[in-house]
C-alpha cells in the first residue's frame, strides 16, 4: 500500500481538501503508477463547478495521468515493473462498436477520472491497462502526464477530424492556454500556419516564439483580419461563446470548424445561412483513443513538440492555481509535482 497526500473534492463549489490517502492496491487488470506529476486541467475546474452531474463526490479530481509501473493486479501480461507508462483519460468498456472499432473515446460505457473514477490528484494510481500506452523513449517526464488530454487530444482533432493538409491556415482560439500552445506546435509539425488567437497581449512574444505565424486579438473583430490572411482552412475553436461566432466567420469556403473547448457551458446561435452557403463543417471532437496517444508520445520523442509548463505545484497549492487558471495568468499548462 502506498501512501501519499491527494486532493479531494467533496462537494461541488468547495475547495478541494488535501488529505493523506492510501492508495488501494491495484485489481486484477490494474497497474498502480507512480505519478513524477500530474496534469491540471480547465475540465477540472468546471468538474469543480457542477458542469459534469456525474460526478460522484466525494472524490479524487484530475484526468491527465502518468508516470512509472510500480505494482500490477495478476492479470497484467503486456505491462512490468518499470514501464513508463501514458493513460487516457478514461477506461473503456472495451466490448461496444466503437471500442471494437478504434474509436474508444466515442465509447458510452466509459468511465472517467476524476468523475466516477478516482483521479489523477494523488502520487499513486491504479490504472487498467486497456487505458494505458507505454512510452517510448526520449519523452520528457513532464509531457507524460498531459500526452492524452493535451497532445492526444489535439492530434485527434487536427489531424484525424479536420484533417489537415500542409499549407493549411489553423485558427486556434485561447492559444495561450494549456491547449493552445501545443496546439501551435502540433500545426507546425503537420506543416500548417498557425493563427494564433489570444486575449492577452503579454503572451504574444512566447506565441510567436512557439511557431504562431500569426496572432489575433479577442478584442477586435479578428474574423476580418484572418479574411485578411487567406481566412481559416481549419478552426480549432478552444474557447466557446466567447471566440464561436468570430471563429465560424473566419473560415473559408469548405472550411472545417473542430469544437474541443468550452469554457463558459452556454448555449451559441448557429447562423445557419452562412454554414449552407460557405459549405462549412462543424464537428465535435471529443478527448483521444490509444492510437492517438500512441502518435502523440511519437511527437514528443522526436522533439516536434515540447510539454509547455506555466506552473508547477505542490497539491496543497491546487487551489490557488485554480485562481490563476481563471485569470489567464498561466502561459501553457500547470503540472502537480510529487
């Protein structure tokens, strides 16, 4: 059994509580990983704020899951003692048509991290194997974590549903976020132009050193300066109410919009008109499947994209990095350190 200190959510609104917590040992089919860090999401502020009812409280938030083998259940063949290893967000059922079909993110029966399952804010966690990919080398300890939700993630949406061609202009909106700023990277690495969407001019240094072409403001009617540019082949629209209706209109005719990110849960109007006549798609792209997190620890090793690390923290700080989250204080992504 192994010990450490974990966050706890315990009701929806509250502070997460720090508690000192005996890792359970792992099932038959689970692995017990030893966590270097752990990944601080935006997801796991609106899980915080009631956005996801399934959640089951009271429990250990965080999704983004990584690090070292250290013990596994008898059942466990594929995995040893040692094994760095990368986890999705999620565990699926592995028995329905979509996980039959490689498309496990699409899974109904899955269960997540930090909502019916306990999470990532805590140094040991059991993990199944079938949510698990192990990591080749080269991988820096700090991208092991955030591979899935972050690097994954966007590797699913740029690549497997926009499907992006070299040459291509991306629109990113909230690109100085913890998305965003992979999102630059994993463009560039397909060979695309990166339009850098951002509210906050004191990042655009740093964009631009990421690979952003080029950058837009929110405060402006940035719609007309990316017309300005060729307009968006592709838009990877991070934000929500906020950059939806500009991000729509920047898009070219036959352009494709991917919703990853929503940042404030309400409701857009869709000026249908516009999508008819431009010819224009919007899908939904929902977190990565093993194969994805296998071409997304690929880009790490080779060097195309680098794990971008804001803050890091101890977990009694978790909280207060909550804070600085929501004030868009943080350039790139926030990991817990153990």
């Amino acid at each position: 059994m192994y010990h450490s200190e974990s966050g706890f959510l315990n009701k929806i609104n509250d502070n997460i509580e720090i508690k000192n917590y005996d890792a359970p040992e792992p099932e038959d089919d689970e692995v017990t990983v030893e966590q270097a860090y752990s990944g601080v999401c935006f997801r796991d502020i609106l899980t915080k704020q009631g956005f996801f009812p399934r959640v089951a409280l009271p429990i250990i938030p965080g999704h983004e899951i990584g690090g070292t083998i250290v013990k596994k259940g008898k059942n466990v063949k594929s995995f040893s003692i040692g094994d760095k290893v990368s986890s999705l967000i999620y565990v699926p059922c592995g028995k329905c048509e979509f996980c039959l079909t490689g498309r496990e993110n699409l899974c109904p029966n899955k269960k997540s991290f930090g909502e019916t399952l306990n999470g990532g804010y805590s140094k040991y966690v059991n993990v199944n194997t079938s949510s698990l990919v192990k990591v080749p080398p080269g991988v820096p300890e700090e991208a092991i974590p955030i591979a899935a939700c972050v690097t994954a993630m966007l590797v699913h949406a740029i690549v497997k549903m926009g499907r992006i061609e070299r040459g291509d202009n991306v629109l990113i909106t909230g690109a100085g976020g913890g998305v965003g700023v992979h999102a630059i990277q994993i463009v560039k690495a397909y060979g695309g132009h990166p339009i850098a969407e951002t509210s906050s001019q004191w990042k655009e240094e740093e964009l631009y050193k990421l690979g952003a072409d080029h950058i837009v403001h929110a405060s402006d009617d940035f719609n007309a300066d990316v017309k300005k540019l060729g307009g968006a082949d592709i838009v990877l629209e991070d934000v929500g109410i906020r950059t939806f209706n500009k991000s729509l209109r920047s898009l070219k005719t036959g352009g494709r919009m991917i919703v990853i990110g929503n940042l404030n849960p309400e409701p857009v109007s869709l000026p249908l008109g516009l999508i008819i006549l431009k010819g224009n798609t919007i899908k939904g792209s929902i977190t990565s499947t093993r194969e994805d997190l296998k071409i997304a620890l690929d880009l790490n090793a080779s060097g195309k994209v680098k794990p971008i690390i804001g803050r890091k923290i101890n977990i009694s700080e978790i909280n207060r990095a909550y804070d600085a989250m929501l004030a868009r204080e943080i350039f790139g992504r926030v990991l817990v350190e153990y």
